[in-house]
C-alpha cells in the first residue's frame, strides 16, 4: 500500500503541476493579448513560438519586465513537470507494479504516466470480478432514472475515481483516428506478455470503429470519447486480468 501511496502522490503532484503550467501560460497570453501582441505561428509553446517571443518589445521599460516574468514563471513550471515525469518513470519502473503499468502501455493513448496514474489510483485490477464493475467504479458508466415502469439513460455518473476517469477520457480521443501499429506503439507492444499485445490491438481495431459509427450517427465529439473511454476501461480490466502481478502489488 505505501508504494502505491507513493506512486500516487507522485503522479497527483505532477496533474497539480500540469495545472499550475496551463494557468501560468494563459496568464502570458492574455498579458500579450491586452497588448496587441499576437503570435501568428500554427502552435503555441514551441521553439518557434519562443524565439518570437525573444523579439516581442514594450514600450514601457517595466511592462517588459512583466512580460519577462510571465515568461520565467511559464519555463519554470515546465521544467517542475519534467522532472516529476522523471520521478515518475524511475518510480514506476522500479516497482512490483511494472509490469502491468508497461502492459497497459501496450493500448493506444496509454502512455507511461496514463498507465502509472491508472494503476497508482487503483491498484490491483484483479480485484475486480468483471469489467464492468471496473467501468461502475470509475464512473463511466450512463446513470438511470426510473419513473413508474420506464427507464431512461442520462449522462456518466461521475461516481468513484476522477483522476483516472480524466486519463481515460484523453486517452480516448486518439481512437478517432484510423487504427494502425504506429512504431512507438509497436515498440511498446513488443515488451509485453502476447496475451496483452492481442488485447491491445482488439482494443484498437474495436474503438477506431466505434468511434467512426459514433461520428457517422452525429453523436457530439465530448459523447463519443465518453463511450469510448468506458470500452477502454473494460480493455484496461482485461489487461490486467493477463498480465502477471506480484503479490507485492496490493501491500
């Protein structure tokens, strides 16, 4: 239980952080934006984006002074996540919970801190008899409201654990895109058990065309990620029901 503790403090103060990054970027461009300064490139928060920040000039000695510490304070958050990434890849891989967190990485939109955060909140996934109680535990699934002999189906229920749900959800959004073997993901496939390869590319081939279906029906973008994300859990469940885990992994 304390490496697991552990594990989610981590990966905890690293979403704080990320936050903490966001608030401090949208304070610089609104600061740049009250001044008429806007950066015509494709992306923000790119070399190119901070090289024409460099040239980017007040006409007031102290508005360049602020300027100059919005931008501290953005480059000083940033490097605050990089190095609890860091801490959260030399945490995670040197845990008994490792070989399930690089088994979940083998699922598209898993990546390591996806797969750390699922499994630091969560814990052993064999503690769940099916994969649908692993979907009710998260709040994935519609919420139901009865009136006399009718039922109807409304939004999640957002019960159970937010942190993950959050991950799910951003995970699901690379499933719009056509299923396929990208290198990165074949690379991270390659060092897991088979079983988990094979559920991983279910999993892909599976929601790429759910998702395709939810589209070509006019379900809402927000709609279709929800309903993927929910699938995604029971692969999740599925995964953790073939990968090997050491006792060690509920102390």
């Amino acid at each position: 239980m304390a490496l697991r503790c552990a594990l989610r403090d981590l990966t905890r103060a690293r979403e704080d952080m990320k936050h903490l990054q966001r608030q401090s970027e949208q304070r610089l461009l609104a600061f740049l934006l009250r001044h008429g300064k806007r950066y015509d490139g494709k992306s923000n928060w790119t070399q190119a984006h901070y090289r024409w920040m460099e040239a980017v000039k007040f006409d007031h000695p102290v508005q360049q002074i602020v300027f100059q510490e919005y931008i501290d304070t953005v480059k000083a958050m940033a490097k605050r996540v990089e190095a609890l990434d860091r801490q959260i890849e030399s945490a995670a891989t040197e845990s008994v919970f490792w070989p399930v967190i690089e088994g979940l990485m083998a699922l598209r939109g898993v990546n390591l801190l996806t797969a750390a955060t699922i499994v630091a909140e969560i814990g052993d996934l064999r503690r769940f008899a099916s994969a649908p109680q692993l979907m009710a535990y998260l709040g994935v699934v519609p919420s139901e409201h009865s009136s006399g002999g009718a039922k109807s189906r409304g939004g999640i229920t957002k019960t159970g654990n937010g942190h993950v749900r959050r991950v799910l959800v951003e995970a699901a959004w690379t499933y719009r895109h056509p299923a396929r073997k990208t290198a990165v993901l074949q690379r991270r496939a390659e060092r897991t058990p088979e079983a988990a390869q094979e559920i991983a590319w279910k999993a892909q081939t599976r929601l790429c065309g759910r998702y395709r279906l939810f589209e070509a029906r006019g379900k809402l973008k927000a709609q279709a990620c929800t309903a993927i994300a929910r699938e995604l859990a029971g692969f999740i469940w599925a995964i953790g029901q073939a990968v090997p885990q050491p006792a060690a992994a509920n102390a």
